[in-house]
C-alpha cells in the first residue's frame, strides 16, 4: 500500500472533520432505530435527515436487536458499578 504525503491543508481538514463529528447518544441511538423499525420513512431517508450513514444505521440496528435478544433469552448480566463491588467486599 502506497502511503500518500498530505498537505498541511488536508490535515487541518481531516482534524476539523474529526472534531466536528457527531457524537449520538444511546437515547438518540435507540430513537433513530425505532423510527427505521416503524417504516414511516425509508431508511436511506432517514439517515439522510439525521446526518448518519446507512451502513452506521444498520449498525445500530444490529446492536439494538441482538441486546433485545440476548435480554429475552434471559442474560441478564450486567457490569457492577463500584458501589456494588465496594459493598459486595465489606
């Protein structure tokens, strides 16, 4: 593979880019799913009026199901948060 020098101009892009990406939280994750599972909208659509690629939607969805899966199976393990641990070795 031939790396390819960049100008001190496409740096500053590529940084700018990288800064300014968005950044979704789970709410927003788990709302984009649901409104691509309701149909209302096609799914390019969608993705189009929220910024995101289709492949980063399908994603989602993919994380979103297999958690819906494995919780309906009965996994219901979780990580322990701290305060658990702390009271768990007292």
């Amino acid at each position: 593979m031939r790396k390819t020098i960049k100008s001190p101009g496409e740096k500053i892009v590529k940084d700018i880019e990288r800064a300014t990406r968005s950044q979704y939280s789970s709410e927003e994750k788990i709302r984009i799913v649901l409104d691509g599972l309701r149909g209302k909208d096609s799914i390019a659509e969608l993705c189009r009026c929220e910024g995101l690629s289709q492949g980063v939607y399908y994603k989602w969805s993919k994380d979103f199901m297999e958690a819906g899966k494995r919780r309906l199976a009965g996994d219901t393990a979780r990580a322990a948060t701290t305060d658990e641990v702390k009271d768990l070795r007292r």
